[in-house]
C-alpha cells in the first residue's frame, strides 16, 4: 500500500504528493488482483454500488468519527480522502475505533489501512494536515479535483473535529462548493451528541451558522472548550457513528434510487436537520440538556433517544441576530460559490 504525503506551500496551496511503500507491494497487488465478488451483494438492493462509485467522502477528523468511515467502506462506498494531523495514541483505544497496533501511525494513515482491509479496492487518498488557515480555498480543490467543481452533490463533507475553526472550515467549504454537508459533535462524558446535516436546494431552513448560532458568538466573545473524551466510553463514540451513518446514506443516495430506502428521507427531515442523541439519563442534569424531557414522555423514554429539532433561519422576523453567512435566508443555492475564501468568514 501507498502512503500519501503533503506539503504546503507558503500561498497556501499543496505541493506534489510523494508516495512510499508502506506494506508489502506485491500483496496489496494480488489481493487487488482477485477482488472479492460478494463483499456488497447483500446490501445491493438498497446501496446500487453502480450509484456508490460515483461518491466521494471527504473526512475532516477522523478520531471518533472514524467508525463512520469504516460503516461507509462496509456499505460500498469506495471513494475517500481523510485529513486529519494527528497520530494514533494509547488513550484512543478506549474510546475510538484504534487498534495497539496502530499507537503511533497517523490517524489517518491507520484508517486507509482499516478501509483497504474491508475493500481492496477503495480509493483512499490520506493528507495528514490540519485543516487550518495554512490551507487555501484552491489547495483544498486541488486535494479533491475537477468533481468539486462539476458534481459538487455526488461529494459529502464530514466535519468530526474536537476544533470549533475547523468545524467552522468544513461548513464554510460545504457551503461554498454546494456539497452535502454533516457535522457531529460529542458532549462531556459522551452524555450525549449532536449532528447538523445539509443539502442544498433541500434543507434551505437554515444555514450551519444558523443552526449553531449561540456557539458562534461564544466563541468570537473567546470562549475556550475544555471538554475532552474523559469518562467518554466506547459505546458513546459508536452510536454516534451509528446515527451519522445513517444520515449520510440519506444525504449521499438522496433521489439515486426509488427502490432505495433512503431515497426520500432526507425530505421527510428537511426541515429538522439538526439532530440531538440522549446516551445517558442523566444528560439533563449534567449537562442542562432537557430537550428529551419536553419532547418524549418519561414513561417510555430514559436514554438512547434521538429528537429531530426543526431549524429556522436567524433572522429578527424568528426573534435572532441576522446571520452573518446566508443573511437571515437559510438558502444554501445563493450561498453556492458566493464566499470568497471560507478561512475569513
């Protein structure tokens, strides 16, 4: 297997790739060579893989979302690129899907080796940068070619960073380029966690900045996040993966296939895409989140929960400040292509 190195350049853009053997050639040809015939039929009828080949899944932090990518390579999803700077560590085997053997392996260098387990064939392009200022808007579409461009809606961008600026990044990418969009976040503990997901031209209710709005102004007033992955167990991390997957089968087969499943059910949601998990009965006490309280009666909820919130465009007609990235409208469309460099907004 081939192992991707980056480099960026002062402008911001990223230098040629290098490539070097990270395992034995030879075996990775004569397993691509006799490929596996029924890794997938099972899962035909619903998952087209003829669909599937056309997709592109773009992770930003593949730490506890990386059970999400490994869910999508066992669906049939083929193309992948992760960026993600960080290497593998002995505390992320409690809490993510990372191996003793991999504790020192960039993450994302890991996870490639993990999806070409699952599926020779994949397409994995790893970039272990940091997806910060250092990178501008054109590095970034040389990283993902011509499809960014010409089939924006066939490409989904995955936020799953523990960073609020490269949360930010990806929404703004997403936003700019007209993709599909999924962010994920998990609260202290792993108490609970939450997913904003968008498709434009479909969830034009509100725009990520405005679903996400209190937490903008927090931290543009300088608050630091202190919360970390302590007392957060396995379980925590999986489910989240669990829900995220399934969101983005919804976002990535949207309207491909009448026979499919997911082919409707992002409209049935369209309106309520952001989305709000209880993984402990005491998440309204320690963490003050009592949506789950209003919403499902206590006689038949305690944990494990999922509420679909509907979302509005801030604007001062539904009682918030304007937002200052879509303009109070939520038209994700107008915001296709109208921000200039997404490190500045």
């Amino acid at each position: 297997m081939l192992v991707n190195t980056y480099h960026i350049t002062k402008d911001g853009n990223v230098s040629e790739i290098m490539l070097k053997p990270h395992t034995s050639p030879a075996i990775a040809k004569e397993i691509a060579d006799e490929p596996i015939p029924n890794l997938f039929a099972r899962i035909q009828s619903e998952l087209p893989l003829e669909i599937l080949k056309r997709k592109l899944v773009i992770g930003v932090g593949v730490g506890s979302g990386r059970g999400l990518y490994e869910g999508l390579a066992r669906c049939g999803f083929i193309n992948f690129m992760f960026m993600d700077h960080d290497y593998v560590e002995d505390v992320n085997v409690s809490t993510q899907h990372s191996t003793v053997s991999e504790i020192g392996k960039r993450k994302v260098n890991a996870l490639k080796e993990r999806i070409l387990d699952i599926n020779p064939l994949a397409n994995v392009t790893a970039v272990s940068l940091k997806l910060d200022d250092d990178l501008s808007d054109e590095g970034f579409e040389s990283l993902i070619g011509e499809q960014l461009i010409t089939h924006p809606t066939d490409i989904l961008i995955c936020g799953l960073t523990d960073s609020f600026k490269a949360q930010a990044r990806t929404a703004n990418l997403a936003m700019k380029y007209g993709t599909p969009y999924l962010a994920a976040q998990l609260y202290a503990g792993g108490e609970g966690g939450e997913v904003y997901f968008s498709y434009p031209g479909v969830t034009n209710n509100s725009c990520p900045r405005c679903a996400l709005g209190s937490r903008y102004d927090a931290y543009e007033a300088g608050f630091q996040n202190d919360v970390t992955s302590n007392a957060t167990d396995f379980f925590s991390s999986l489910r989240m993966n669990s829900i995220e997957g399934k969101i983005a089968l919804m976002l990535l087969m949207y309207h491909e296939d009448e026979h499919s499943r997911y082919s409707n059910m992002l409209d049935m949601v369209a309106d309520r895409n952001f989305v709000q998990v209880r993984m402990s009965p005491f998440v309204g006490e320690h963490l003050g989140l009592h949506v789950f309280d209003r919403t499902i009666a206590p006689d038949y909820g305690f944990f494990d929960d999922t509420v679909w919130i509907p979302q509005v465009p801030n604007n001062e007609a539904n009682g918030f400040k304007t937002c200052p990235l879509c303009g109070g409208t939520g038209d994700l469309l107008a915001l296709k292509g109208s921000i200039t460099d997404t490190r500045g907004v």
